[in-house]
C-alpha cells in the first residue's frame, strides 16, 4: 500500500481559507475499522458547500470533503469486511465532520460500509450517490404509502439536479408517467432522454397566488425544490397522494394550509438519507442495482478528475451542474 497519496484538503484560518490538492499519508486519516482505496466518489451541493469559507459544513479544519466513496477495502479489523471487498460509503458524518471522499484513500467506520450490490458497478454506484439514494428513498417511502403507476402522474421538481435527474430516470423505469419540471429551458430534450413524459417550466409551479387547494393533478410528487414550490405541489396532489420532500434549493419555509391534508388524505413525507437506517439502506442500494436501475445510467453524468473538482464545486453552487458528476480518484 501506498504511503503517500492525492487529496483535496480545503483549510481555513482567521486570515485565510485555501481548496486545492495536497500529498498526505494514511497516518492523516482518521480512525475508523475500515480503510478503502477511493475509486470513485461524486459531487453534490453539500460539498460544493464544503469548498468555500462560509458554507457552514464543514465542523473542522484542514479538511477532506466528499459526502461519497466507492471502492476497494485494503484493511479491515471489522469482521463483516475484508481485503478486496468493493464498498460504498455515504451520509452519516463522511465530509462533513469526517474525512470524506475526494481522496486516494479514505478510512471509515465499519458501520457506515455498504457492500457493493449486485448489479451495479464501483462507478454506477457514485453515479447515484447521495442523490440516487435520495431518489430512491423517496420512491420507496411513496410506494409505501400506496403509490401505484397506474394512479395517474408523478411530478419531478427541480428535475435537472442530481435528485430530480435520478428520480425521473428511476420512475420512468418503474414504468411511471413522470412529468419533470426545470427552470432551465435547454434542458427538456435531456429530461425526455431520463424517461419525462412531460416537462414543465418552473414558473407553472410558482403562481402567484397559490390556492389552499387547487386542481388535483399528481398521484405523488418528489419535490427537492421546497419554498413556494412545495407550497403549490401539495394543494394539486390527488386525493391520497403523497409528497416526499428533499430539498430545500427554492428555501426551507413554505406557507400552506391544513386543508390538503384534511381534505384530500394527502401524505407529506420527510425524506433523510444522512441518517437512514442501515437495514433499510442497504436493501435500497440492492434495490438500486436491479428494479430500480435505469437502462442507460451514464447518460445522467458526467466524469471528471480529481484535479478538476474546483470548477466543478463552484458551478454547483451556481446551479450550473446537470444530473451527476462522478470524481474518477484513482
């Protein structure tokens, strides 16, 4: 095993903050049962976050961000793993308050491990990440309460993103009349390549006056929008349906009424893949690597180095990103 390795460390002090590559060891690691050598990991706006001095992610400094990893166990003392295995590590505290992801080598708790599935490659799963699990945990949380492809529409908001990408190619697999909605006109061609029957301009979701209830339009919804969006979803969601809400780009506060839900039954699901039990995690990544894959999974990502990340952060920030870029470490 390599002694010295690439990562992207980010630092700040009282004079200054700095983001780039450096040359550490595996004794700058933390402690945790289980060392991987990173083949892949991905970008998300949470470590677009990580990468400037005010986005108030990241709980100490110098620091390796990257909410996700896949690769290659080189060492384990936890039972459940060992050399050779392929691995996936998101969420919980992984580039945030733990070494993440944008480096050669990573080591990490035994518990917050997910043995690669069936079905899916090292790549395949950073395709996903954090935002394909997002995805898929909404879809199963609907599913749960009911939803059935033949109850009529689903809605997709912020349908370019990461989330709203991986949910409108995971429905439409599920074989789901998914109607998307993006504030980004150049992009319906690609939202109809995922699987979109339909696409909608951001702007019909965001009327003016919103109604306490409005035409009913959707069975479901999975809304990473919130704010006025979210608003406007649950008064048009058809009787029974539900909402998964996971996001907050379009703002975390929204004004609406009892009557949705008084009225009309409908559901309103809180969706957290940080913090998802692992059972339930772990079923889901299988779930990911067979019904729920999509046909043509690469057509969501694009790929980049290492070296590349800076340009990369910055632009998710600036909502410039499409569907999923996947970081090839190694």
């Amino acid at each position: 095993m390599t002694e010295k390795f690439m990562a992207f460390i980010v630092n700040k002090t009282e004079e200054s903050f700095s983001a780039g590559m450096r040359e550490i060891s595996l004794d700058d690691l933390p402690e945790g049962e289980v060392t991987i050598q990173v083949a892949y990991s991905s970008v998300n706006y949470k470590d677009g976050l990580a990468s400037i001095p005010n986005g108030k992610i990241v709980r100490f400094y110098p620091f390796i961000p990257g909410i996700d990893l896949a690769g290659t166990v080189v060492s384990s003392t936890d039972h459940r793993f060992k050399e050779g295995d392929e691995v996936i590590a998101t969420s919980y505290e992984l580039g945030v308050s733990h070494f993440g992801g944008f480096s050669q080598f990573a080591r990490v708790p035994g518990d917050w491990v997910v043995p690669l599935p069936k079905g899916l490659t090292l790549k395949e799963a950073m395709i996903y990440g954090t935002a394909g699990f997002t995805a898929a945990l909404s879809i199963q949380r609907m599913e749960e309460n009911g939803l059935k492809p033949e109850d009529g529409p689903v809605l997709v908001t912020g349908a370019t993103g990461g989330v709203g990408s991986m949910a409108v190619a995971m429905l439409s697999r599920l074989g789901y009349h998914v109607v998307a909605s993006t504030g980004k006109e150049s992009e319906h061609d690609y939202l109809r390549q995922l699987g979109a029957k339909e696409v909608l301009s951001r702007e019909e979701l965001s009327p003016e006056k919103i109604k306490p209830l409005d035409k009913q339009r959707w069975a479901g919804a999975i809304d990473p929008v919130g704010g006025n969006t979210l608003a406007y979803v649950l008064s048009t969601i058809k009787y029974g349906g539900s909402v998964a809400s996971c996001g907050l780009t379009g703002g975390g506060e929204f004004s609406t009424s009892v009557y949705p839900f008084i009225l009309r039954g409908i559901n309103l699901l809180g969706i957290d893949s940080v913090y998802c039990p692992m059972v339930t995690r772990a079923n889901l990544w299988n779930r990911m690597g067979s019904d729920l894959k999509p046909d043509d999974l690469d057509q969501a990502a694009n790929e980049i180095t290492l070296e590349e990340l800076p340009n990369i952060l910055a632009a998710i920030l600036k909502g410039q990103v499409r569907g999923r870029t996947v970081v090839k470490i190694n």
